[in-house]
C-alpha cells in the first residue's frame, strides 16, 4: 500500500503543471526577449520607418516572435513523454535495445520500471521521458519523443528572429552611415591632426549617438551566432535520428572505447541503430513511432 501511494504520488508530480517547477529561467528568457522588442520598437522601427523601409520587412520580428511565442507555449506544456505505469508495457516496444547505450533490464531506482530504450530520468522533473534529450530550463520542460517538434520549431524561430533583428538594425545604422556621407570625411584627433575616418571611429560614432541600438544589435549578433550553431547541432542530430543524451554517451564511450557490460571487456565500436536515413529520421521529430508502427516495420 506504502510504495503503491508512493508511485501515484509521483505520477502526480509526473504530471504537475507547468507552474510547479521553476520559472527563472522562463522569466529571464521572457525579460530579454521584452527588452529587446522594447528597444526595436521604440527606436529602430522608428527610424526605419522615417528612413522609409518596407513595412513588410519592419513587421517580420513580430510575425516571428508570435510563431515563436507559440511553439514556446506548446513545448512548455506538451508532455515529453512521461513513462507511467499506464503506458511502460506499450513505450517499451517502441525502440529495440542496443545493447550499448541501452540495456536490457535495467531499471530505474526512482520510478520502480524497466527503463524503456533511449528514456532516460530526468532528476529536475522526477520522471522517466521516453527517448529523453535533455531538460531545457528555458522553456522548463524536458524534451522528448512528443514535444521534439515543439522544440525543433522553437528553435529555428528564435534563431530567425533574432537574425532578423540584427539584419535590420544592421541595415539601419549602415543607412545612417551612407546619408551622412561620413566615411569620406575626417576627424582630427587629440594632437590636433586630422585622420580619414576608420571603422573603429565610426562604431564609437554609433554607439556614443544611438548608444542602446548598438548594444542591442552588439547582443542580437551574438544570439544569432550562438543559435545558429546550437540549430546545426540540433539539426545534424535530428538527421542522424540521435538525441543529446544518446550523443553525449556516445562520444563518452568512444573516446574509452571499452565497456565494462562486455565479455573480457572487449573494445567494440558503437554504432547508431535507430538511424533510418536522413528523410525517415527528419519525419521522426514530427511523427513520433507507435507500437503499431514499429511491429510494421519488423
């Protein structure tokens, strides 16, 4: 009675609201992103607007932010895919044990079943997800088999927003740049000789005129630059049909190449099973296998 009370009480905590884990994160997230439009839309779009750019062009990171804002909402509160005692029988049939990553048998301490090939327990949310890839604090929620779309398209649209942010800014300043003739004048310097213009003269120019433009464009560059790389992680591993957990323990065990799981501790080389070729895995983010599925396929 003592342990069956126990497991209710975490499936419970298993599928508690959003609003039961923490929020920093989310909150910091949602801070910079306000403090970001705030600053684009009271000076840039301003500006650009006097400047006469297409209005189309100006509107792009509001369309990009609402379809961003959505796929945020759908991946915080979609279930990842919580193993339950309900669905194990039915999650565990899904994936074939590897024998390498994965075995056979092993069981999780915390919730009392058989871990299901390429689930994992997440110790922030206090459940096992099947085919676990990592907790995102950013949108306080782990990422697994149901919400990966979620994420996939969360992702690219940051990226994509924040890259048309920048283009735009860009554009603005160097606009500035080109009506005021400037990089074909001079500036004389402390000493009291004159200098063409440079590159670095004319950024202090910038930022000493439209100081928050330029801090905010120096902070969105970085963004674009750092979700860029993280989409060609996430979109090479979503080729590849490999999640970040599957990939970290991957590389973990190539660079010993010896597992202690084999007889006489024989060196082997893994090799990723659950890849079905690029345009099979790409339709896996977005369809998830079923139980009926897999047994078609064997």
């Amino acid at each position: 009675m003592q342990r069956t009370a126990v497991s209710e009480h975490r499936s419970a905590n298993a599928l508690s609201p959003f609003c039961y884990r923490s929020c920093l994160f989310v909150a910091l997230h949602v801070a910079l992103q306000a403090a970001v439009y705030g600053e684009y839309t009271w000076e840039v779009f301003v500006y650009c607007w006097e400047l006469q750019f297409h209005l189309l062009l100006l509107l792009l990171p509001y369309l990009l932010l609402a379809g961003n804002m959505g796929c945020f909402i759908l991946c915080s509160r979609a279930n990842p895919g919580i193993i339950t005692k309900s669905n194990h029988a039915s999650l565990v049939k899904i994936y074939a044990y590897d024998g390498v990553l994965f075995q056979k048998g092993v069981a999780c301490p915390t919730c009392n079943m058989e871990k299901p090939a390429r689930s994992k327990h997440c110790s922030f949310c206090g459940t096992c997800v099947h085919r676990f890839d990592h907790h995102c604090v950013w949108v306080n929620n782990c990422i697994g088999a149901f919400n990966a779309k979620y994420f996939f398209l969360y992702l690219f649209s940051l990226a994509a927003t924040a890259a048309a942010i920048t283009t735009i800014t860009a554009a603005f300043l160097i606009q500035v740049v080109l009506l005021s003739n400037m990089m074909h004048g001079s500036y004389i310097d402390e000493q009291g000789q004159e200098h063409a213009v440079e590159i670095l003269f004319l950024v202090q120019h910038l930022f000493l005129t439209f100081p928050r433009v330029v801090f905010m464009l120096g902070f969105v560059i970085l963004l674009t630059l750092v979700l860029g790389a993280y989409c060609c992680f996430n979109l090479y591993l979503a080729l590849t049909n490999q999640t970040s957990n599957e990939w970290y323990k991957s590389r973990r065990y190539g660079s010993s190449r010896r597992l202690t799981l084999q007889p006489h501790d024989r060196q082997v080389v893994y090799k990723n099973i659950y890849s079905k070729g690029v345009w099979m895995n790409l339709k896996e983010i977005f369809k998830p296998p079923t139980v009926l599925e897999r047994k078609k396929t064997t």
